[in-house]
C-alpha cells in the first residue's frame, strides 16, 4: 500500500520538478543533517566521505528534478540514493586498497611510487574538504563543470541562469578550492587546479 506523502512534501516536488531553485534549497536544508545522521553509522565517522556521498545526492536530485513524480517519500528516496553512492564509493575504495596491495606484493621496489599516490590522495582529500565548504549553488556549478564535465554552456542551459553567472560562480569556487590545497596542503598554487581535474584515488 502506498505512503501517502505530506502535503508540502508534494508541493515542494512539483515546485522542484518547474526549476524553482527555492524549493531545491528548502530540500537541502530539511534533509541535510538527516542524512548525514543516516549515513554515519555506515561510514565509521569519516566526515569527509558522508559529505561527498551527500554532494552527489543533492547534485544528482537536482538533475533528475523531472523525473521524481514516482517517489512516494522523499525522505526514503534520499536515503536510498545516498545508500547506494555510498556503497558505490565503498566499492570503488576497496578496489583500488585491492590493487595497492598487490602492486606493493609485486613490486617491492615500488615504494617511492606508492608514496607519491598516498600524497596525491592526502590532495584529493584536501580539494574535497575545500569543495564541501562552498556554498551550495556553487558548489553544484563547480561539480558539475569540474567532476562531471559539463561545458559552461551546458550547465547555464540545465541550472537556467545565464553564462556570465557560471562563469563567475565557477571562477570563485576554483579560486577558493585552489587557495584551499595551497594553504591546507602544502602545495603550490599553481598546480592545485591540475589536482581537481585528476581521477581520484
């Protein structure tokens, strides 16, 4: 039998699903700490991975805005999706401590390589911590250019504001996630935005 949903839940998906980006934040801010209390337990306290499996819920709930007239709860629809990243994440990392571990068993001389990857991760970690700390529109604008790969065109067509407005939104968040290594990391400026746009490890 279905659940219904609450009334204001319903409209805030209808409102959603018409590109109201209000309706997007008073999701956000209802749901946030929720889910970041759901996703704790499984995480053994790694902060760092609860807010970038909740980043790519939230930035995934606002592409797929036209699609949600089947969710019935959208507190359970969240939480499935927040699941479901977070194994995926949990997957992906297990997989690459798979295969460092046999690198290292084959190649015992592989040292100094397996360090550099270690620092380059201890980086990628840093950029995540200076991403989570945007504000969110930002934050979506500069995931979907930079992790994603939209084009700046492509992004002002599917957020509906114009390019100049991306373009400045995304030049401040590189701005602030480059100064953030720099000062977090111990690296040099210059090839703090290089790291971004790695795979990470």
């Amino acid at each position: 039998m279905p659940i219904n949903q609450p009334y204001d839940e319903r409209e805030l998906l209808l409102r959603l699903e018409a590109d109201d980006k209000s309706a997007f934040d008073t999701i956000y801010y209802r749901y946030e700490q929720k889910l970041k209390l759901y996703l704790s337990p499984f995480t053994g306290g790694d902060s760092n991975l609860v807010d970038t499996v909740l980043q790519d819920v939230f930035v995934k709930l606002w592409l797929k805005r036209k699609e949600l007239g089947g969710v019935a709860v959208l507190e359970y629809y969240l939480q499935r999706m927040a699941k479901n990243r977070l194994l995926d994440h949990l997957k992906l990392r297990d997989i690459r401590e798979k295969h460092a571990r046999t690198y290292a068993d084959l190649q015992t001389d592989a040292g100094d390589h397996i360090s550099e990857q270690l620092q380059l991760k201890e980086y990628l970690n840093i950029a995540r911590e200076g991403i989570a700390r945007l504000p969110l529109r930002r934050r979506i604008i500069f995931s979907m250019n930079v992790l994603e790969g939209w084009s700046i065109d492509e992004i002002a067509t599917q957020l509906q504001v114009s390019k100049d407005v991306v373009k400045k939104q995304l030049q401040l968040a590189k701005t602030f996630v480059r100064d953030y290594i720099s000062k977090n990391g111990d690296l040099p400026g210059a090839i703090c935005l290089a790291i971004l746009l790695l795979p990470a490890f």
